[in-house]
C-alpha cells in the first residue's frame, strides 16, 4: 500500500469514539489487531471524494428529476468473488435491471451495488448449532470464515486487511465500467455500497478533502447503518454524521416516528436534498401499520429524506428443509405496499433495494422456484437468500405496474 494523499481526518477528528458499537468482533487482543488498523490508517482511498460527490448530487436531483434508484446485490460478498470476471457479471446483471427499470418507467436509474464492501453482517445470534457442537455464527468475510470449525469462526482483524484488497479489486472495475458507459441518458453509477457495520475498518478510511474540508468514508461511496446499529447515540450513526457521503438508514418494524425524527436530525441536520436515504423493511403485514406515521412525521418536520423500499429482509421464513428462503409473492406485496404508504403521503418512491445474485440461484420461492423442494437445487448464498435475475425481473415489473395483489 502507498500512503494516501490525505488521511487527517481519521487523526484530527473521532465523533464515533466513546459511543456504544453494537455488532462488533471482539478481536482487539488479537496479536495483529494494532498493526491492521494502523495500515488501513496509511492505506489510499478505496473511492475519491470526486465519485462521492457526483453520487451525492444525483441523488439530490431526484425529487425534481425523472429519476429513481435500484440498489441490489449479494446478501454478503464473498472474498472469492472478487476477480474481474465475478464483478464484471454482477455489473451485467445491476445494468440488466437498471435497463428494465429505465425502460418501463422512461426514467434515468441511478444503479448503487451491494458490493465493493458488502463483507461484514451483523446477526440475531452470537453462535449456531452444527451437529454437537456450538460455535460463532458466520459474520462475513471481514470477520471469520463460512466454514463452519470453531477455528474458523473465530474472529480475526487480518480479515479487514484483506477486505480492503478484495474491496479494491472491486472498485476498480466498478470505476472502468462506469467510465466506459457514463454518458448513457438512462444509466447514473453503477456507485458502490454497503453496511459500515465493523467500526475499526470503516474509520480507518475516513479522510479529509484538503479543498473543503469535508470528512469522507472512501470505504464507499455510500454507506448505510443497519436496523440493529441505528441508533442516534451509537458509534455507527456517529460515524456516519460525520462524513460528506450521501447516508442510507434501515427502518425496521420497531421503529417509531420519534426514533427516526432523532436519526434524521442526526444524520441530516441541514436538511439537504440527497444526503439521507431512508430504507423501510418491514415485512408485508407490519408495513401497514408501522410506516404511515414515519413518513408523516418525517415529512412535516420537513426532512427531504429519499424513501428506498426493502422488500426482502422482513419476509425471511424458514422452510421446512431448515433453510431461510423469502417467498416472491410477499416481496412484491410488501414492494406495492411501501410504494403505496409513500405516495399517499405526497412523497416520492425513489425505488427499490433488493439482494439478487448473479447466477440462477433457488433461494428464494417464486416463478421458477416452485416449491419449497427446489431450494437446495442451487443455493449458494453466504448468508440470507437472494432473488435471482428473473424473480428480480417479476418484482420490479410489478413495481412499475402496481399490481392489485399487493394492495390487498
């Protein structure tokens, strides 16, 4: 690794440090723990603040432009998928969607991948059952191992270091790509993102503009702090109120207006167009009742939040075979839901984020995947199951044509 041009803003200024940090590895004994954030410190910039910002002034265009976004991706990336040809494949599969969504709705998709840093999860569990044994769960590549040892699953920091070189890879293509397609009317990105879940990685690439003075996360072009970590008073809501990127925020059923005024305020004091992007995932049934007086209570305080619908992550069941799987019925009712809830309330819809692979997996049920018996056929996520290209195909298809089954 060279230095980088400018990391001051990891020396100079730490809101995050003294707050609670839900969901961490408990790795700070660890031998190489010291040296690893030190060369993450040192390390260049995985995105520039350039690509940041011509992010962050899409979004903001989108309440006056014919524009909408579709974030999707892998559940959690894999350190083995990370080579050009994996990448350059799940770029086909965001611009194949994209393009979908571009031509059924005559609008520009700004398209943002759950990749270049999608390493790390939090969970419900700190351990899993494998035969006789206990052992950790499977956090992500960033934290252990999917293989399921008490060895592997131990938590390890020399992980973060690899997660910055398998997070450059995938940067790199991203950039080419987007160099090689950007002036397509119809296409904005595609822009990286994750979950800045693993605080020892995400503040170690925190960096100064020494032109403005703004602190950046260069982990990512956007980021966003999760159900379980979001918090106004916690480490990752701390972080991510510190920096110039544009933010995103899950909405989960526990949520009330006044916990998401709090995050609002924190994350968007200024009210700016485009810096705040708000992701509901509910599930099917609790949307209706839970998302009405957020979005009222947001709007009327005047917040000029982007309203991103997560159909997938309040819809996970577990089949009768032991493996979680989503149901695309619920999904794309719960999708017209949000749609719905949003319009309603004289808001806009900006779109969709969904977790889709790029292979043709059976994870979840729907179209091809008939049952519940043909989920082993090929289900190879790390993690929560995916849609595949066609049920994403259904999903957004349904989006745009307003489907009467997800209004009953």
């Amino acid at each position: 690794m060279q230095p980088p041009s400018s990391s001051a803003g990891f020396a100079e200024l730490r809101p995050w440090e003294g707050t609670p940090a839900a969901q961490q590895p408990e790795w700070r004994e660890h031998a190489a723990h010291h040296e690893i954030c030190q060369r993450l410190a040192s390390a260049p910039p995985l995105v520039t603040t350039a690509e940041i910002q011509r992010l962050r002034w899409s979004l903001s265009r989108l309440m006056t432009a014919d524009a909408l976004v579709l974030q999707l991706g892998d559940c959690a990336e894999s350190f083995y998928e990370c080579a050009a040809p994996h990448v350059s494949e799940k770029l086909r599969v965001i611009d194949r969607l994209g393009d979908r969504f571009s031509d059924l709705t005559g609008q520009t998709v700004i398209r943002i991948g759950r990749m270049g840093g999608q390493f790390a999860k939090p969970r419900s569990q700190a351990t899993e059952r494998h035969g006789e044994l206990t052992i950790p769960s499977f956090r992500g590549h960033m934290i252990n191992s999917e293989i399921a040892t008490p060895v592997t699953r131990k938590p390890d920091p020399r992980r973060m270091l690899w997660a910055y070189e398998a997070s450059d890879k995938v940067q790199r293509v991203m950039r080419t790509h987007r160099q090689r397609h950007g002036r397509m009317p119809a296409m904005d990105g595609p822009w990286s993102s994750h979950e800045a879940l693993v605080i020892d990685y995400e503040t170690r690439l925190v960096r100064r503009d020494p032109d403005t003075g703004d602190l950046h996360l260069t982990s990512t072009h956007l980021p966003w702090v999760g159900e379980r970590t979001r918090h106004p008073a916690g480490a990752h809501v701390a972080l991510l109120s510190s920096v110039a990127n544009p933010v995103g925020c899950k909405v989960g059923p526990t949520a009330t207006p006044d916990d998401i005024l709090r995050l609002c305020e924190a994350l968007n004091p200024q009210r700016e167009p485009g810096r705040l992007i708000l992701i509901p995932r509910m599930g099917r049934n609790l949307i209706r009742e839970v998302l009405p007086p957020i979005v009222r209570r947001v709007a009327n305080a005047g917040y000029p939040v982007i309203w991103l619908g997560d159909p997938m992550h309040g819809n996970t069941v577990i089949s009768r075979l032991g493996l979680k799987t989503r149901y695309l019925a619920d999904v794309i009712t719960e999708a017209l839901r949000f749609r719905d809830i949003i319009e309603e309330s004289r808001q806009h819809a900006a779109g969709l984020h969904i977790e889709v692979a790029a292979g043709d997996v059976t994870e979840c049920i729907g179209g091809s995947v008939e049952s519940e018996d043909d989920l082993p056929r090929h289900y190879t996520s790390l993690c929560d199951p995916r849609l595949n290209v066609d049920q994403a195909t259904e999903l957004i298809e349904a989006w745009v044509k307003g489907s009467a089954t997800g209004r009953s």
